[in-house]
C-alpha cells in the first residue's frame, strides 16, 4: 500500500510550496492536467522526472520524479520559476 505524505510550506507574503511523497508507490498516484503545462524531461539528482511550466502563469510550476530504487515518488510544486524550483527539489532530497 502506497505510504503517502504531504508538506507545505509558506511565507508571509502567502506564497506555498506543496511537497508530496509516496514511498512504496505501486501506481502513479499524481496527476496534473498537462494541457495547462509545458512539460521538460528533468534530472533531479540522478533520477528521472518531468518539470511542469504553468503555460499561462495562472498554475504552479511542479516537478514530479520518482527513486526507481528506494521506490519513493516526489511531487513540487510552487510559485517559483523552473529553475528555483529544480534547486529546491536537489537540495531537498539528497543522494
């Protein structure tokens, strides 16, 4: 069964970074409606994800990657640009 957990920071200027992980995940348990996004293949740390560009800035950015080897799917998102938030995720979780 999927062990799943949800964190979210905020600032005082009410702006939120949403962090989910799913350890143990059997299925993708994440969904974004991706016609709202331009997707990029990303790296996070050796692991394979997709980096999700709000098209239109009216969404969060979001990263979702999985660690095929601890079996722990991650999910970012926040009102920060790409690259912050490609940062924030390697700093995150560490090798």
């Amino acid at each position: 069964e999927d062990d799943i957990h949800f964190q979210i920071y905020a600032d005082s200027d009410g702006g939120t970074i949403h962090f989910i992980y799913a350890a143990n995940y059997t299925r993708n348990i994440m969904y974004i409606e991706q016609d709202k996004y331009e997707i990029t293949p990303v790296s996070i740390n050796d692991n394979v994800g997709d980096l999700y560009i709000s098209i239109d800035g009216t969404e969060k950015n979001s990263i979702i990657w999985c660690d095929e080897q601890s079996r722990i799917m991650f999910y970012l998102s926040a009102d920060i640009d790409p690259e912050s938030l490609i940062l924030f995720a390697e700093n995150r979780i560490r090798k």
